[in-house]
C-alpha cells in the first residue's frame, strides 16, 4: 500500500506538482522523464490505470484527483507499421488544433467510433492538457497517438503505408463525404484542420481527395470536434 501523508499546509513543497506548475511546465519537465499530467475524476483515473500510465501521486479529499507521469509517444512510422497486408485501417491527422476542448472531444469521437490511430501537426494542443483529458473522458488514453515532425512533409509517411489522404474543407473540388464513405478504401487518413482557418492550403496540397459535409441553412461549416464525429461516423464499416 502507497504511504499516505496528511498535509496541513497548503504551502507545503509536496504540493508543488498539483499548485505549482502549469500544464504546460508539467509537461515539458524531465524530472521524472517525459514529464507528468493530471488526470482528473474516477473513471479518467481508471482509464489511465488501464492503458498503463504509472501513477505518481495522488492529492486525495472525498473523490480521487491523481498525477500520473507519461509514457514516451510512439513515433508516426510505429504507429502506422505492423499491420497485416490488406487489413483496413482509418486514422486520423489533426492540423493545428489548439483548443484544449476540442482536443479532447475529438479524441472522445476517435475512440467512440473506432479510430485507429491519431496524429498531431507539431502547432497541435496537448492533449494531455488537463482540460483536454476532462472533455475527453480518458478517451486520450484509449486512442494511440503520435506527434508528426514536420507537416505536411510527414505526409509521404502515410503514404509509403498505402493511406489515402482525405482533407475535410470547403474546396470548390471536393467530393461529398458519402462519394468518400462509398469508395473502397482500405486505409483512409482523414486530415482536419485548425479552428477558424480549417486546413492550410500545404494540408490541402499534399491531400489526395477533398471532401465536404454538405451543409444547409446557411451554415458553411461544423467545429472541428463536430465535424470529426460526423466523418468517423461516415466513414465506418460495419
């Protein structure tokens, strides 16, 4: 059983993992290696016990609040390699979201809908950020994740694996997402991009297909988080 200690004094230096550092400091620390998060609420705490986050310590009053150290991200080529020739696979690659909502809510959207595999742009949020891991649920640790190095050069990557590049926007020559779901392919990488501006015009370049959500009632477009669970929904095969 981990020792339990009582503290009395809120300026106690133990404290200093949970009161002391932002996010952002948590996670660019090295001591201990690859940095620390925090998770909040039981079933978040629970699914980051499952999917083998090693807890560091625990800040305790009627309900769980932990803090848990990371595990080194697996790299882009990893997470695309290893897989039978001809088995389907479906990924998704997010362009510079920075909202730490949106983070979460699309890794909950990957997970729920049966996403393989998510990849962020270098500009993306962490999504790890302690709000991304509360929108989410714990779904961030359900879903393998990889940070590309350099985008959209890391696009070749995809392809040398047999991915399709499928950017959601609003180009003049898209196909619709159903023309998309109809289509028969086996690895599909669906490219959405950043709140506001959506996919940079590189994304849309280095892209093999441009597809869009029909709209009506005048709206031109979905938030990001929206528009990854309608294209994982769509894109499913049952």
């Amino acid at each position: 059983m981990a020792e339990l200690i009582t503290i009395e004094d809120p300026n106690d230096p133990r404290l200093n993992d949970y009161v002391a550092l932002t996010d952002v400091e948590l996670r660019r620390r090295r001591e201990p290696e690859e940095g620390l998060f925090i998770a909040e609420g039981e079933k978040v705490i629970r699914r980051a016990r499952t999917a083998g986050y090693r807890m560091r310590s625990m800040l305790l009053s009627s309900k769980w609040i932990d803090v848990m150290q990371r595990k080194p991200l697996s790299s882009a080529a990893d997470l695309l390699a290893g897989t039978r020739p001809g088995e389907r696979r479906r990924v998704v690659i997010f362009e510079d979201i920075v909202d730490h909502a949106n983070m979460g809510a699309a890794f909950r959207n990957a997970a729920a809908l049966g996403v393989d595999a998510v990849f962020l742009t270098p500009r993306c949020a962490d999504p790890f950020y302690r709000r991304s891991v509360k929108v989410s649920m714990g779904a961030v640790f359900a879903v393998p994740h990889a940070r590309l190095e350099s985008w959209p050069q890391d696009a070749d990557i995809f392809r040398e694996h047999g991915f399709v590049l499928a950017a959601l926007c609003l180009s003049e020559n898209s196909i619709t997402l159903d023309e998309l779901a109809a289509r028969p392919y086996d690895r599909l990488a669906l490219v959405l991009g950043t709140e506001g501006e959506g996919l940079s015009a590189e994304a849309l370049r280095a892209s093999d297909e441009h597809v869009r959500i029909p709209m009506e009632a005048g709206v031109d477009s979905l938030n990001v988080a929206a528009a990854s669970a309608v294209a994982f929904y769509a894109t499913r095969r049952v």
